[in-house]
C-alpha cells in the first residue's frame, strides 16, 4: 500500500522544523530542523527584532529535503501540508509578491507607543469590547509603525502576512491569512465577526491590506507549480491548515474545548487555555485570541498567559548558584529532600524583562527570607522552581476570574515538565491534574493538516495516538503545604508591587 505521509512545517524563530506524519498510524516517520545553532536575528536598534522573511523559507526547504530523504518519500506520498509559526510577525509584500522589508517578529517592542496610543485615543471599552485586548505591540501596532517610519515603503505595499502566511504564500503562490491569524495581530473584531475596520481606519490603512480570509481547517491553496519544482512537491498538493504557535500546541495537545489547557514551560512560559464565549482581562494581564476551531458560528478562544521568567530562572540558578557541573536531574535530586516551601525561601521570578502579567511592571527577580543558619543551595534551587509554579498560579486566578475552570493542564514532557517539583508544586497548588504528552509543533501541524483536507474527520480522530507518558494528580495530603508557601509567595509579591 503507498504510504499516505502528512507534512507539517513549524517556522520559530529559532529554527524551521518540518516533519512527516503517517496519515494511518499517526507516528512520526520523520523530523528535522533547520538551522542546528539558533537562527540570527537582527538588532539594528535596542529593542528592535528582525528577521529576513527568505531565510525561513531557505529553512524549510532544507528541513524538508531531509525529512524526504531519511523516510525515504515521494512527492506523492504527501497529502496535505500544515503551517505553525511564530505569532505577531508582520511581512509586507508588494504586487508581485515581493518582500519589501525584513520582517519585524514578535519579540519587537518598537511599536509599543503606537498601540498604546490606539488605546488612549479609541478607549478601552472600545479595544477590549471588539479586539478583546489593548492593540498593544502586536501586528497592526507594527504597521503603524511602518507607515509612520517608512511612508514610501508603506505606499508599496499590497498586502500584510503574517509568517505562516508568508510560508503558504510560497508554496501556493496566493495570499491568504485567517481569523486567528488576525486575531493575533489585532485587526479582528469579535463584535461584529469581521476584520477590525475601526482600528484599520484609524492607523489609516486601506482594507484591502489585509489579505483573503480562508478558514484554518480547509483547503486553502495549494502548491503552485514553481514551489513544486523548487521543493520537489507535487502540484496540487493542498495546504489545509495554519496556526500561531501557541494555538497550535494547544491543538498538538488536543486542546480544543472550554475549560481545557495546555501549557509549556522553556526559556518563557506559557498557560493557554480555551474559552466558550468571547471575554477579556480589563488590565490587559492575560490576551484573548481565537483558538484555531473559533468560527463567526462557535465562540472557542484562547486565552494566553506568557511569563518571561520560567526556564531562564532555573538555567541561571544552574549556573550561578548550583554545584558547577551538576545536570538539571542532579539538581532536582539535590532539592527533593528540601520541604515544601522551601523552609520560608521565596523567589520572585520576574527577572526576564517586564510582565505582562504585572501589567507591563519590571519588577526583577527577588529572594526573600534567606537565614543563614539554615538555608543552602538546595534551599535557593527548590525555591526558584516553586516561584516560576507560583507565577503561573497568580496568572490563572487571572484566567479564573475571566470564567476558566482549570481541572486539567495538558503539556509535552519536557523543559521544566520533567521536574518532579514542577509538576507536583503546580498540580498541589491549582489542584489541576497534569497530563504529560509526547507532543512536537511540526507533529501537530501535520495532523492539523489531516483535519483541514478530511482525512481525519475531528480532533478525537487525529490525536486518538497522542500518547499519554504520565499524569500527575493533586497530593492531597500536601495541598495546605502548597498552598501555604504560594500565599506568603503572593503577599511578598504584593509588597514589591506596592514599593
């Protein structure tokens, strides 16, 4: 029987990861990523973030030759081929199609001014009512500064992309984007279920700057002749799906109903969660996008809580007050003997930059309540993993309060999730259970794919073979513990806040 292959391409910033999914068995036949040492980005000015948008296309074309190569597959072994990206980045193309200028990506604040700018001049009933968020730094805010910043390079422009638009542009040869996607870049309003023309208009850009809307589980181009050659693809090949990063873990993790989460836990953290209805944080503490299956017909949203100080927070303990030379296991073996609460240690973990979850406050990283009769290392090392736990509990009372029942977090066994601490401190504390996964980006795109072309006729069908690797429930008997130590964490918190 030929073999039925699903493509999956995941464009980060860091690297493009392609893989191959086998449509019958939902195992990975293969996977690569591109560059191996993280991809550059250019810093022309402090705090400005770029990258070529060619590069990533360069990427994906290695990655797929490899991935082709080690499962030994043919262009018609492919049947359908899915897009993750990193979210926010705005690519502006001209009539043909041409890039115009280096992509500004998501870790970009030059354009903080410009959204909250916006915000002050349209309201906060207006921007939270209709966008469900300030327009912040996000996509549009970008342009803004485009236009302002390069008025005859704005001039030129046909349409705006996001990056996984980009990629699709390549391979089809047409321009489309989504209502994630716009949702994302703030150019979507969820009141009257059509792109955002109130902030459109008052940015001053033409509608038609924004390109077609196609839904994301649906055929919605496919591979144009020229990319077919280019790539060793088969014509006609369909593209069927498309998500930002996070909307797209989620769904490799199978979250897409009320109530559920999924979360990571790398150099950042992240808490994402799917609501029922449309909502939003007045403050701006936590942001609402559309979650990959919302429709103008079924409200599925989700809900982003980010913390800059997670994965960083334990690399830097590692380095700078672990034993030199103990691994990351070793270090968890030295801090299991150490009692919940780290015996009155406590660490703030905002030391990576400013907090959306504090309302944009640099606050930077504290150790409270350090006695040096009785503390050690071990003390210092359990402590910064309860405080990253603890800074993610504090933004879920967040997601709680917008109407989010947390009983259950979905995540891939890895970065932090391989921690015994982690997980029981964050399932002590939210009284969540945790199931952990073997999940990969590029994977779940592949399966997103499946959906958007057919093969698969729901969620439940693509990821019936996501394999489970362990679930982690309350610990009862400690939960006082837990949530004793996160109380003191909070008024410590409370307290730096105050000043």
């Amino acid at each position: 029987m030929a073999n039925r292959y699903l493509l999956g391409f995941d464009v980060g910033s860091s690297s493009v990861k392609a893989s191959l999914v086998d449509a019958d068995t939902g195992v990975c036949a293969a996977t690569a990523f591109y560059p191996e040492k993280e991809a550059p980005i250019m810093a022309v000015k402090a705090g400005w973030a770029e990258q070529d948008p060619q590069m990533w296309w360069d990427n994906a074309k290695l990655s797929l030759k490899k991935i082709m190569a080690d499962a030994g597959a043919t262009a018609d072994d492919i049947k359908a081929i899915g897009i993750s990206y990193q979210m926010h980045g705005l690519v502006c193309v001209d009539k043909n199609q041409q890039v115009l200028r280096p992509s500004i990506i998501w870790c970009d604040s030059r354009a903080v001014p410009y959204g909250e700018k916006a915000f002050n001049d349209l309201g906060a009933d207006q921007c939270l009512g209709h966008l469900l968020n300030s327009p912040g730094n996000f996509t549009a805010a970008k342009l803004a500064w485009v236009k302002e910043n390069e008025p005859e390079l704005f001039d030129k422009i046909d349409k705006i992309l996001l990056p996984g638009d980009y990629i699709a542009m390549r391979l089809s040869g047409v321009a489309n984007t989504t209502i994630s996607g716009l949702s994302e870049g703030m150019m979507w309003d969820f009141k009257d279920k059509k792109p955002a023309k109130f902030l459109l208009d008052y940015f001053g850009f033409p509608e038609d700057v924004v390109a077609d809307i196609v839904p994301t589980f649906s055929i919605q181009s496919t591979v144009c002749k020229a990319a077919a050659e280019e790539l060793g693809l088969k014509e006609g090949t369909p593209i069927s799906y498309r998500g930002g990063d996070q909307p797209n873990n989620a769904l490799s993790l199978n979250v897409f109903n009320p109530g559920e989460i999924a979360s990571t836990a790398g150099t950042s953290g992240v808490v994402y969660g799917v609501l029922g209805e449309a909502n939003y944080d007045p403050k701006s503490r936590v942001n609402t996008f559309a979650h990959v299956n919302y429709t103008k017909e079924l409200d599925r949203l989700g809900v982003l809580l980010c913390i800059n100080g997670t994965g960083i927070l334990n690399a830097w303990v590692r380095r700078n007050v672990a034993p030199e030379g103990i691994s990351y296991s070793e270090m968890n073996d030295m801090m299991a003997n150490i009692p919940i609460g780290s015996e009155g240690v406590s660490i703030i973990p905002f030391g990576n930059g400013a907090e959306r979850v504090l309302e944009n406050r640099e606050i930077g990283c504290s150790i409270n309540g350090i006695n040096f009769n009785k503390h050690s290392k071990a003390h210092i090392m359990r402590a910064a993993q309860e405080g990253i736990v603890f800074s993610f509990c504090y933004g879920m009372e967040v997601m709680q309060q917008m109407g989010m029942d947390i009983k259950k977090i979905h995540a891939g066994k890895a970065n932090m999730f391989l921690s015994d601490i982690f997980r029981n401190t964050l399932a002590g504390v939210s009284g969540a259970t945790i199931e952990l996964y073997e999940t990969d980006g590029s994977v779940g795109a592949a399966k997103g794919a499946g959906m958007g072309c057919g093969i698969y006729k729901d969620n439940n069908e693509a990821f019936s073979t996501l394999k489970k690797l362990a679930v982690i429930e309350p610990d009862e008997k400690n939960v006082a513990a837990y949530q004793n130590a996160y109380a003191e964490w909070k008024a410590n918190l409370e307290q730096i806040i105050k000043g």
